[in-house]
C-alpha cells in the first residue's frame, strides 16, 4: 500500500490507466494516468490547498 500523507489516505490498490504524450513529435514527456482505490482516511491533511480549485 502507498499513502498519499498530502491528502491523509492510504490507498489500497493502483491501477495504470494510460500512458500518452500531449505533444506527438514537439516534446518527448509521456503522462502516466493511475487511479487509486479503496482509499480510507488515516490522518488529516498536510496539504489543506490540495485539489481545492476557485
């Protein structure tokens, strides 16, 4: 299991979703996309900012 400390949960299982790259031919940088599951809440956040978007 991997914790996230920022957001205050662990996460259980990863999976890789995708990996691409934005820019074809113009810049060699691949995004890799996961997503977490079976998240519980193990602390309080570090990173009271953390996806709070206005």
């Amino acid at each position: 299991m991997s914790e996230a400390l920022e957001i205050g949960h662990r996460i259980g299982l990863v999976e890789h979703v995708a990996t691409f790259e934005p820019m074809i031919s113009t810049v060699c940088s691949p995004r890799h996309v996961f997503v977490g599951r079976d998240a519980e809440l193990v602390a309080e956040p570090t990173e009271f900012d953390e996806g709070v978007y206005e």
